[in-house]
C-alpha cells in the first residue's frame, strides 16, 4: 500500500525571539553592539598579531584563524539574531533546502 501526502502551504511564519514590542529597540541595540564589539575586538587581535614580528610564530598563525572562524560566525548569527527580531516570513522551499541540507 503506496500512501503519499499532499500540501498547499506556500509560506510559514518563523517566530524567533517572541518579545514585546517595548523590547524591541533595546535587543536590536543590545544586538547590534555585541556583533560590533566582537568584531572589533578580533580585528584588534588580528592586527596585532600581523604588526608585532614576535608574534609570527605557528601558534599565533591558529589564533588568526580562530579570529577569523569567530568573525564570519558572528557573521552569520547577530545580523539574522538582529534583524529578524521580529516575525519573518520565510519560504517553504528554503526551509526545506536547510532542512535536506541538515540530514545529508
């Protein structure tokens, strides 16, 4: 016996921090200045590391990259954390990409 499921749902409404609207201002600035501060912070320690030649050493080569990892995954997170605050729409489709993307 061959079951199959049909559906029309073309969107859905992601929820992703669900507070009141009073809040709102102040996560988005809470938001905007944690990702500011990471950043800066990591730049800081890059530039260090590229201007002292004491500190050209392999050790120090992995603390770069390690910078580098933390920067794009702030990247990645603060700016959909801060902008999507609110209720976003997202296509059923992309969600479903993530989704099979996540299982493979």
């Amino acid at each position: 016996m061959h079951m199959s499921a049909n559906s029309s749902v073309r969107f859905f409404v992601l929820t992703t921090l669900g507070l009141p609207s009073a809040y709102m201002y102040p996560a988005f600035v809470f938001g905007t200045l944690t990702y500011l501060i990471i950043v800066f912070c990591n730049l800081l320690v890059i530039l260090t590391i590229v201007v002292s030649k004491r500190l050209h050493k392999p050790m120090f080569l992995l603390l770069i990259n390690l910078t580098i990892s933390d920067i794009l995954g702030a990247s990645a997170f603060f700016p959909h954390l801060v902008f999507t605050a609110r209720r976003a729409t997202e296509a059923l489709v992309a969600c479903n990409i993530w989704f099979l993307d996540t299982k493979l």
